[in-house]
C-alpha cells in the first residue's frame, strides 16, 4: 500500500516502542521529515535517538502508532518487501564504517547493493562513481587496512549513496573520527543534502547538531524540542 505523503519521506506517527515490560524506548513520538531535509536527532545515552533512526530505516518495528516510509505503511509490509524498501531506498552510515576488511573499497560500494538486483557490472560502475562523488577516485583499489578513518567513512557514505536512497540515516557518523576528518564527513554530508537526499544523523555532539539546518532533541523516549522545522 502507498500513502500519500506529499514531500514527506518519513512520518511516524504516536509510534512507541518498548522492550519486555518496562522499557519504553519510544513514547508516542510524531515527527514529519521532508525531502531535502537535514535533521540531527540528538540526546543523552538512552533517550531513545537510535530506536527512532532505527524505526524510520524499518530495521525495527514499532509496538504501536503508524510509520510511513517512502509513501510505503511499514505496518503492511512483510520481510522481503522491507528488505526491499532499504535496498533501494534508504541508506545507512554508522560509527565504525562496518567495511568488509579483506574487499577493496570499489567492491565494499558495489557489493551495499547486491541485494538490489543489479548486476555486477552496473553496480562496479555506480560504485565507482559514488567514491569519485566523495573525493575517492584515487583509492579505488585500497583496502580498508589501508585507509585513514576519514576515508573509510567516506567509503561507507559512498555505499549508501550509491543506490540513490531518498533517505540517509547517519548513526554518529563522525564518533570514531577525529576532529579535522569528523569536520570533512560533515561538509561531504551537507554537499549530499544540497544534492536533494534527505538525511537524518544521530548524534550527543551539539556542534555537529548545530551545523544542521534542523534538530531535533530527545528525552527518555520523547521529542522535548524540535528546531528549525520544516526548514530546508
């Protein structure tokens, strides 16, 4: 079933989550976010940021309320019809890059779409364009023992863009970096978001919050402020 949704590419709406009987990760949360929107989510351990990012990316499902991804209601769908959803629309970034260390970066991109159903060559050929896309044309071939941290971020970024998702959701995607590479992995962020790709980041880093046009802030499993809304 697809909803309309206009230029939402995510919408949940009074979604809570919880784990065994007490464990309330998720409180009734509502939240809107548009194409070409570039929202942080940011709060303490535990205050439910990550279970959202989850949520949306359909990697969990919620106990209650109505999540619509894509125009797609996440409730109707079964598990290869949300595989299929992430495969070809949502892309992932997280903290520690989840490279496969013996496979060079072209084939660490090339094989993020393997379960899209494009064949081997188009997706070498998408691969190679999004590590040019991300200022890695020079280290097509290296394999991620030999790549700074920044590198292998944006190897991982290029993963998720190369399917072309109308949604990127980055999980503190600077917290194994260093300043000066976390600095470059945002400025490649905010080049993508100019690009028309929605994306979201988790993050407790206020300064990295601060370089988002909107943010979102959370406390045990609720949205307490939300700033910049609607904003592009």
């Amino acid at each position: 079933m697809t909803c309309e949704t206009g230029d939402t590419v995510v919408s949940l709406r009074e979604v809570t989550r919880r784990y065994g009987k007490d464990l309330i990760a998720l409180n009734r949360v509502s939240i809107d976010i548009r194409r070409n929107e570039f929202v942080a989510i940011v709060g303490p351990s535990g205050s439910g940021k990550t279970t959202l990012l989850n949520i949306a990316g359909t990697l969990d499902r919620a106990n209650s309320g109505q999540v619509i991804v894509d125009g797609r209601d996440v409730a109707l769908l079964n598990d290869n019809e949300l595989s299929a959803l992430r495969a070809h629309r949502i892309g992932f970034v997280f903290q520690h890059f989840h490279l496969e260390q013996g496979i060079n970066a072209l084939d660490n991109v090339a094989d993020g779409m393997l379960y899209t159903g494009i064949a081997l060559p188009e997706r070498r050929e998408r691969a190679d364009a999004a590590l040019r896309r991300v200022g890695l044309g020079e280290r097509l071939t290296h394999l991620p023992h030999q790549l700074s941290g920044g590198e292998k971020q944006r190897v991982a970024i290029a993963r998720a863009v190369a399917r072309d998702p109308a949604l990127l959701l980055a999980d503190e995607p600077t917290g194994a970096l260093d300043t000066q590479n976390g600095a470059g992995v945002m400025e490649l962020l905010m080049t993508l978001h100019k690009s028309g790709t929605a994306i979201v980041v988790i993050t407790h880093d206020l300064a990295i919050a601060a370089q988002c046009p909107r943010q979102i802030r959370m406390r045990d499993g609720c949205i307490v402020e939300d700033q910049g809304r609607g904003l592009t």
